[in-house]
C-alpha cells in the first residue's frame, strides 16, 4: 500500500486527488466542518493548479510513476514469491484503490491477508491511514481471514541495503556533502507519539518544540513509534554502511506547509549549505521507496534552483528504490517473515 497519485495531471483530477488526500483527518488533523473549509475552500482551488503544472512534468507515457514503480514492483515480487501468494498494490487515495486490492484478494480466496504499508518509517498520517482503511474495508467482511501487518522496516537490513546500493552508485565520495531528506510532519503529529522524549522531559506541553531532544541522537525503544527518531535512525544507518564521516551528512525534512513543522527544514539547509561553500551536493530521500512528486520535481529541480541560486554548482538526487532487484528481494523477505 502506498499513498496514491491523481488520475491524470489535469487539474481537476489533482484537485479531486487533493480534496481526498488532505480531507482525510489523519493528515489534516482539524474538526469535520475546520478541515472541510480547509481543503475544499482554500488549499485545494489555489493548489491544484500549480501541483498539476508540476504533475505534468513529472508524468511519463505509461503514467504516474508512484504507479509505473509500483506496478514494477508487485510484479516482481509475484515472480519471486511465486504461486503461493497473490500480491496486490493499492493506495490509499484514488486508484488502484484498497478496496479495489482487498476485493480481489477477497474473491482469490486467500486465508491470509499481509498488509505492507511502503512507508519504511511509522507516521500517522501514512502508515496509520492505509491500515485504518484497510481494516475498515475488512470489518465489513462477514468472513474475516487472519490480518498480519508488516512494521515499520527502518532497521530492515535489506531496506538498509537497498538504499546504500543506491547511494554508492552515485558516488557520494565525489560530493562536499550529503543530505538525508525525510518528508516533513507536523510537530504536534509527532508529540501524539511521544510527549516526554523517551523520559527527559517529564511534564513537557503538546505545544513545546522537540528539537535537540534524545530521538535525534539515539535509537531509544521508549517511544518505538516516534517518526523523528526513526528518520534520524535511518539517516546514522545509511552514513554508517555508506562510509559517510561526521559532518560531511546531515537530516533534513521536507514538503513543509508552515514553520510549525519537524526541524531543519531541507529547503533551509540546502540554502545554507550553499552559502557554506558547499559546491556539490548529493540528496537522499529514504522517507520513499518510489520516485515521485517529491523525489523527482521537489528536490531533484526546485531544490536544485535553490543550491545553485546561492552559490552552489551541483545538486543531484539520489534515484529511490523504485523496483531495483535487491528491493524487491528486500519485500520478499519482509511478506515472508511476518
């Protein structure tokens, strides 16, 4: 399961795929009537317009390629896993839908259902939003076969591998350094995961700013679910395997709507990087498992235009995993164990 994708880049497909993606309250988490005035009245008419200009570009001959990857993807691992599972892609929003991949699973007659949400760290407005469509699709099953869900897969080493594979290839040797950019939350979204910062800040508001608390620094099982600390966990992993030395990577979290979101914020450090001396700089998005809006038009050129507009030669980005082989072995590995 992953996110989804509008129709086409027409407009009104974007913005029926915007009213959809932000209507639902795990990502804009407002009362009913706020949200629906939201996203109907304001973020939706003046987005989409501009989001299918970029939709446009980013479009191939067979499509969206969130779906394009992601049909690579279930293709291959029907082939590796063989006849003994049916594999299906569903996304949350638009088509192929949840319901449309559960129905066939449905009608196949499986006894067991795996439900792999394609989002390698936990957040609720991703990971928590396909599964609750999911189980309430299920729930309205009179028959209901056993229901497995795979974890987040941060720490998977085959995920980890995957990556690095990707990242050596592009040779992050011949850069002056290397940004991991995850994709942004609210801060509040992730206080709802913790509040205290693994017991260090007892008695700590809602409201209070979590940065520079223990979840940058440490892979601390306190509060397994918190999103900074697994995209900081990531983020030491990779350097880890890639060879990187300190100070030569850092984290940064983007596609931000307001300055009340998870800090630094990718656009602010490629900025400052460039104004550092930074001459060239090599960008991984491990947040996304497929090349898409975000990977491919956000960093890959706008945030290319801001390297090079402050002093900066070369930014390039890091292709995600898409459906590379030792992906795909990867998923393999994370349906067979769960």
């Amino acid at each position: 399961m992953n996110v989804g994708t509008p129709e086409s880049p027409r407009t009104p497909d974007v913005r029926r795929y915007l009213r959809q993606f932000l209507g639902d309250p795990r990502v804009i988490d407002l009362p009913w009537l706020g949200r629906k005035l939201l996203v109907n009245g304001v973020i939706a008419p003046f987005r989409a317009p501009k989001s299918s200009k970029a939709y446009k570009e980013l479009w191939t001959e067979d499509g969206s390629p969130l779906i394009v990857h992601g049909n690579a993807l279930r293709d291959a691992l029907r082939s590796v896993l063989g006849d003994d599972y049916r594999v299906e892609l569903a996304m949350s929003y638009q088509e192929p839908s949840i319901q449309r991949g559960l129905d066939a699973l449905r009608t196949a007659g499986v006894q067991r259902i795996i439900l792999l949400p394609l989002y390698p760290q936990y957040a609720s407005s991703s990971t928590g939003a396909s599964l609750q469509a999911a189980f309430e699709r299920i729930a309205e099953w009179n028959d209901i076969p056993a229901i497995v869900t795979v974890a987040p897969f941060y720490r998977s080493e085959g995920y980890l591998e995957a990556f690095t594979e990707r990242i050596k290839a592009s040779a992050p040797d011949t850069f002056d350094h290397v940004l991991f950019s995850f994709h942004g939350l609210p801060e509040r979204h992730i206080h709802r995961s913790h509040t205290t910062c693994s017991g260090l800040l007892d008695n700590v508001p809602q409201k209070t700013p979590i940065s520079g608390c223990v979840c940058e620094t440490k892979d601390t099982d306190g509060f397994p679910s918190c999103y900074k600390m697994q995209c900081h966990a990531t983020a030491r992993a990779l350097a880890l395997r890639v060879g990187l030395e300190s100070g030569t990577w850092s984290v940064g979290f983007q596609s931000r709507l307001d300055s009340k979101w998870v800090q630094p914020f990718s656009d602010v450090r490629v900025k400052e990087l460039a104004q550092s001396g930074c001459c060239r700089l090599l960008v991984v998005s491990p947040a996304f498992v497929a090349d898409c809006l975000e990977t491919v038009i956000e960093i890959g050129e706008e945030y290319a235009e801001i390297f090079e507009e402050h002093g900066g030669q070369h930014l390039q980005l890091v292709p995600s995993l898409n459906a590379t082989p030792r992906w795909v072995q990867a998923v393999a590995d994370l349906v067979r164990t769960a």
